[in-house]
C-alpha cells in the first residue's frame, strides 16, 4: 500500500457517506494550496483533471 493510499482509504472510512459538491471540493484545495504552497502544481493538475472529466486532454474543442 502506498502511503497516499492510506490517505485516501481515511477519507473514504471518515467521510464517505457525505455528499459535497465541486465548489465546496475547489474551496478545500484551495485552502490547502494556501497552507501548504509547495503542492500547489499537484493540486492544480488534479483539479484540471476532474475538471476534464478524468482526461489529460490539452485541446477541449475536439
């Protein structure tokens, strides 16, 4: 197990049955980006990610 992984199952085990929605999820990264600003690329490739429905597509239009 990767240590993200426990990360994540935490989330899952603590949170999983709350329901957010995706400005809740932009203010929480955001949030963390000010706190922690040496992850801010990660973050912000994250979110482009979800943005872009899980693809790294660069060119929207196609």
């Amino acid at each position: 197990m990767y240590f993200t992984d426990r990360g994540l199952e935490e989330l899952q085990q603590r949170r999983g049955d709350e329901q957010v929605t995706l400005a809740w999820l932009a203010d929480q990264m955001q949030a963390f980006v000010d706190q922690f600003p040496d992850f801010e690329v990660p973050v912000e490739r994250l979110a482009t990610w979800l943005a872009r429905g899980g693809t790294d597509d660069d060119d929207l239009d196609d």
